[in-house]
C-alpha cells in the first residue's frame, strides 16, 4: 500500500495537470480521502459550471446574429426572464422589468387575438406554439416577428414553466413583400395582356388566322378580312383549304400533315413566295409564318400572313427596268455605229452638192438624202440621250422653221392619200429645246392623226 504522502503527491499532480477523470485510489487514510474526493468534486462541479456558460454564451452570440431573442417564463410565479436581444427587438431599456403583460402590450393590436389564443391552445393541448406576428416597437414602428415556446409540466401535469426565442424578421419580410408585389405586378401585367391579346390581334397591322386540329379557321382579325376579301362571318369555321389555289391544294395538304406531325414555330422569311387566294379568286402572293400554341381547346396554330403582292409588282418593275437598262445599253452601242453610217451618207450628199457650179440648183432628191442623214443622226442623238450615253443638245430655235422643214418628211411619211397641210404662226416663235427631239414629238402626233382618219 503506498504512503500517505505518495498518494497525496499523485493526487495532487493529477489535479494540477486537470486529470479530474482519473480514478484516485484510496490513501488508507479515511478523512484524507474525504477531504480529497470533496475537493475533486468541488472541482469537478466548477469545470462543469465554466463549461457551461462557454456553451450558454456560444449559443447566445449565434441567436444575435440571427437577431433571435430568447425568454423564460415561470407560470406559476409569473416572472419572465428575458435576453438582451429580446430587450432590442422590444425597443426597451435592459433595466425594465420584464412580463408578459408587457409583452402581450407591444403585440400589435390586430394580431393580440390570435396571439393569445395560440397561448392557450399551447397551455391545454399542444405544449407548444410557433407564430408569425408584429409587434410595436418602442419607436413607433412596425416590426415582424417570429415567436416560438415550448411548455414544461411540473409533476402535477401543471404549467411550471415555458422557454421561447423571439425572431426579428422585417428585412426578409420586406424583401418578400417586395418580390411578392413584383410577382403580384408581373401576374396583373400578364392578365392584362390576356385580356388585351384579342385587341391586340385585331389592331395588328398583319393578317392573323387561328387554324384547330381539324383545320377550321377560329380566330380571324380585321387585316384576313381586307386581304382575303372574306367577312368574319364568311371565313370563321371555314377549311384553311378554302383559301388556298385549286391547283395549290394537294401540295398544301401534304405540308399541312408534315406540320401537324412536328409543330414548330416557323419564321417568315424563308426566301420563298407562297399563294394564297382572294375571295374573287384571284392570287395572292404572301409571306406565312406559324406558331403552335395550346388552348384548352387542344392544340391550335396561329399563321401571321403578309401580304406581299406589292413588294413582288415591285421586284418586277425592277427586271424591267434592268431590261430596259441593257436595251438602253444596246441602243447605245447601235446608235453609235448607225451615226458612224449617217456621217458617210451625209458627207457624200454635201459633195455631190458641191459639184454644181454656183447659180444651178442641184436635184432635189441631193437635198432630201442630205436632210434625211441629218435626221437619222438627231434619232441616234435621241437613242444616246435615252441610255444616258448623251446629254441633251438644248439650244434656241425657230420652232416655225423646224416643222416646215418637216413637210416633205412628213408628206412621205403619211402617203399620197393624205394631204399635210402646214400653217405657221405670224410671229416668229423660238423655243429653248433640243431640235432632235422636237421633230419626234411632231411625228409623233402626226401619226396619231392619220391612225385616228377613218379610212
């Protein structure tokens, strides 16, 4: 058996290295272990208690920063405990002594009711309660709050004493009560714009058709009505065939299955024309683009339909135009090489002219050949005026002498069958023009006469 002083010693060391789990053995000495296993429990007791607050304050720090408070409340004796926290979300001093009279006061009047009844329910039945309810604060100001308690029961089954947290929750109500009125706002605007949808379909400026299953037009605007010539009446419940070409229709149907088969919404734009048929039958060019929408009617297509027989007139007048536009390049080139031929002509008849001496006049026909050269010529200057090849020869002119000059031309030019008769005006009358496209307008106008003789 070891001596009292190497038991003490071993005791001693294991209370200073805070072994207070180690089994000590007895020293033989029964009041020496008496005073030792008094001390240790002593000990043990303190450990336990610092233990615990660490515990209790790590709890305290985590419920502030969840701006949770908590509270006690003795039933029978009525006195309430309350943490710093609670105190904050109350507005009220640490030193005011807390009840739940006081708390009950700082309840918001609407909700007092439900608080208190939610109270007693948990005092008969249920041992406890959670509620979501606002409290005044000492500022004046609303705040939302969580409350929660559990009841224990002393051994007669008799409230003895209830433990709670009080949670401070205006920010998160606030921030939902913001994303609900956002919510709330989206949902007002997407029921407006369901009960605006059928105006905004007939205000479109695009003819707009609704088509079921069984291919019956349901929904028609204003826009289908002008472009297919239709009165609502006419077209609702028609088949989608009926606005479709005769020589169109089995080809339609074939790509009105493979649509129905794999429904898509489809773009318009896909660099073809398609043709639809207009009430007195004749076709329209349109550009179609399809949208599948469910209805609690069953699937349904919506067709936007643009009307694109301008836009084709167009296009059209635009080939033309090119057309034109090489024909004008043609007639450039042609006439060019015809003046080249009209210089020769020309140049011959001013020498044959020449060879007769002075004081005889040359043979007429000398001049009519020379006057015709110089004709031609101002035709090609009109053919390279019109590609744009020449600019206009505008000068000043007698227009009295420009159509006499004319005369025989034009007597030529009708036949022996029609006199031209030419009166001038007294005066002379000169123009600012172009003289070669002055005698085609006379021409002109001279021939529309003799087609309108009656014989």
């Amino acid at each position: 058996m070891p001596t009292s002083e190497e038991e003490l010693r071993r005791t001693l060391l294991a209370l200073a290295n805070d072994d207070l789990d180690q089994k000590l053995e007895p020293t033989g000495h029964p009041e020496l272990d008496r005073s030792i296993h008094s001390i240790v429990a002593r000990l043990r007791s303190v450990a336990s208690e610092e233990e615990s607050q660490l515990v209790a304050r790590g709890l305290a720090e985590a419920l502030d920063l969840n701006c949770i408070g908590s509270w006690e409340w003795e039933v029978p004796t009525g006195v309430v405990t309350w943490s710093e926290k609670t105190y904050e979300i109350m507005g009220l001093a640490c030193d005011t002594t807390p009840s739940y009279e006081l708390a009950l006061n700082h309840v918001h009047p609407d909700d007092r009711e439900r608080h208190e009844s939610a109270l007693a329910k948990c005092m008969e039945v249920t041992g406890e309660y959670a509620l979501r309810n606002r409290i005044v604060h000492t500022d004046g100001t609303v705040r939302h709050v969580v409350a929660q308690g559990r009841l224990h029961r002393g051994p007669d089954n008799q409230p003895l004493r209830m433990f709670g947290t009080l949670q401070d929750v205006t920010a998160g109500y606030k921030e939902g009560a913001r994303i609900r009125e956002l919510e709330e706002s989206a949902l007002t605007s997407q029921r407006k714009l369901e009960e605006q949808a059928p105006l905004i379909i007939e205000a479109s400026p695009v003819a707009m058709l609704m088509v079921d299953s069984e291919h019956r037009i349901t929904l028609v605007n204003a826009k289908a009505e002008e472009l297919f010539g239709y009165d609502r009446s006419e077209i609702l419940r028609k088949q989608i065939d009926d606005l479709v070409p005769d020589h169109l229709r089995d080809d339609h149907k074939r790509h009105r299955e493979t649509y129905r088969e794999h429904p898509e919404t489809r773009p318009m734009g896909r660099g073809r024309y398609l043709h639809c048929r207009h009430k007195d039958g004749t076709l329209i060019s349109a550009e179609i683009g399809l949208s599948p929408i469910e209805t609690p009617d069953g699937r349904q297509t919506i067709a936007a339909i643009v009307d694109l027989t301008a836009r084709k007139n167009l296009e059209e007048q635009v080939r033309q135009a090119q057309k034109l536009e090489a024909i004008g390049t043609l007639a450039s080139g042609v006439a060019h090489d015809f003046n080249n031929l009209l210089m020769g002509v020309s140049g011959c008849a001013n020498i044959a002219i020449s060879t007769f001496e002075s004081g005889s006049s040359p043979p007429i026909y000398l001049n009519e050949i020379n006057r015709a050269a110089q004709s031609g010529a101002a035709i090609t200057n009109q053919l390279l005026a019109f590609s744009r090849k020449s600019e206009a020869n505008v000068a000043v002119f007698d227009l009295n002498a420009a159509v006499a000059g004319m005369q025989i031309l034009l007597g030529r030019l009708l036949g022996e069958d029609i006199e031209v008769s030419v009166r001038m005006g007294a005066e002379s009358s000169r123009v600012l023009a172009d003289h070669g496209l002055v005698e085609p307008v006379v021409m002109n106008l001279v021939v529309n006469a003799r087609d309108a003789m009656p014989s």
